[in-house]
C-alpha cells in the first residue's frame, strides 16, 4: 500500500514538473518528451540514492524536516493569495465553469479565500514558535547539517520573490504601476485552442479579473457587467454567466 501511494503522489509531481518544462520549451522538447521524461527519471534516480544508503535516513530526515515544514506551506499559502485575491476568485470560477461546464460549490470559494489561507497562517505560526534543529533519536545534527537544510528549505522559496522583483524591473512606470502592470494577466494567458480562447475573451466582460488583461473585451449588450470582481469575495450567479457567454458566441 506505502508503495501505491509513494508512485501515486510520484506520478503527480512528475507530470506537473515535466509538463512545465515542456510548456516552456515546446520547440525543443515537444517532439522528445519520451526522451526528456526518461532523462528525468534518471537524474531523480540519482539525486535519490544518497537516500537509501546506510546513513540514507539521517539524509531523509533532513529533507523532511525543512521543506515539508516550511516551503510547502509558504509556497501553498502564496498560491491561494494569487488565485483567491490576485487574479480572483470569481474569475477563476468562471474559468472552471468554461472547462466543466457547471458551476463549483460556494464550499471551495470558502475554502480558497478564508479556511485553507487562515489554516496554512496558524499552521506556520505554530512551526516557528515551536521550531526546533532537526534530530533524528538522539542524534544531534552538526551546524554545517543544518545549514544545508535550511538552504533546502530555501531554494524552492528563493525563485518566488528573485522572479518577482525582476518582473517589476523590467516593467515601465512608477512603482505602483510596475506593480499593477505585473499583476495583470498576461495577453497569452487563456485556453490554448482558438476556439476556447474566443469564449474565454467573451466571459472577460462579464467577469474579469481583479486586474484586468490589456486587451479589447467582448461585449454582450445582454451582460450585467456590474458583476465585476472589484468587492473580493462577490457571489456572482456563475452558471447563468456561463450560459451568457455561450449564447454570445
């Protein structure tokens, strides 16, 4: 059973890393995905081993103890800033409702804007008034160990904030507009087929994200767009929306 899970979750990650590489790289990678997948699998192969020697688990431990408890929970906690309250929740359930065709609970608004951030906050809060150096039975980690993971913990947050801040140089305007300019949507983001992408322009007028795309909007002369994203948490009727947007087509 530890085995199903462990390839499960392994499955999971794997995919979601080697689609990311590719997405970024389709003309080179595209057409040698078997062989980049292999590749891959192979370097993991060997990152692993140190994990399965006789002092494997004091490796593991280390691991464990510093980027499960810290860099997950940050990582998890700006993801739901971004979707909840950046590129905002209504839109984001507009986006759902145009790939499945029905409108997602109000239980998953909650979760995604209140529950889980408020969770992930007392969790992190609970880690760092509690921290202690990482141990394993009654051994005691050297500093230079602990040094190492630390810097694990770190090498999957750094990019975050080292991304962000090239972003807002590369932007043009003062701060404040550099700032909105990097929090608008990109013109690509959308669907990737043509024909999503033309429903997915029409919706923009009836739900837009917080900050809205630079684009040239669809408008419905039959759309309320004054049910907008601009209170946050605004319960817009989504599944009447959809049919709006599709009707429009």
């Amino acid at each position: 059973m530890l085995f199903a899970i462990g390839l499960d979750s392994q499955f999971g990650m794997f995919e979601t890393t080697i689609s990311a590489f590719v997405d970024e790289f389709p003309s080179v990678l595209k057409k040698r995905k078997t062989l980049f997948t292999g590749f891959l699998c192979f370097v993991m192969f060997l990152l692993g081993l140190p994990c399965v020697t006789e002092g494997g688990m004091y490796v593991l431990q280390l691991m464990d103890w510093y980027s499960a408890a810290f860099s997950l929970m940050i990582i998890s906690l700006l993801e739901l800033i971004c979707i909840s309250w950046v590129y905002g929740i209504d839109r984001f359930f507009m986006d759902i409702s145009l790939m499945i065709k029905r409108t997602p609970s109000l239980w998953w608004k909650l979760c995604w804007c209140y529950i889980t951030p408020g969770t992930i906050i007392c969790l992190l809060c609970f880690i760092v008034i509690n921290h202690e150096a990482v141990t394993y039975d009654e051994y005691q980690y050297p500093k230079w160990a602990i040094v190492i993971g630390w810097m694990i913990a770190f090498c999957s947050i750094a990019p975050i904030p080292i991304i962000a801040v090239i972003q807002l140089l590369k932007a043009e305007g003062t701060f404040y507009q550099r700032l909105i300019s990097c929090l608008q949507p990109t013109e690509k983001w959308g669907p990737a087929l043509e024909e999503h992408r033309i429903l997915y322009r029409k919706s923009l007028s009836l739900v837009s994200s917080r900050f809205p795309q630079k684009r040239e909007s669809f408008v419905n002369p039959n759309a309320n767009t004054t049910q907008g994203n601009n209170d946050g948490l605004c319960m817009v009727r989504t599944g009447d929306v959809l049919l709006t947007a599709e009707s429009s087509i």
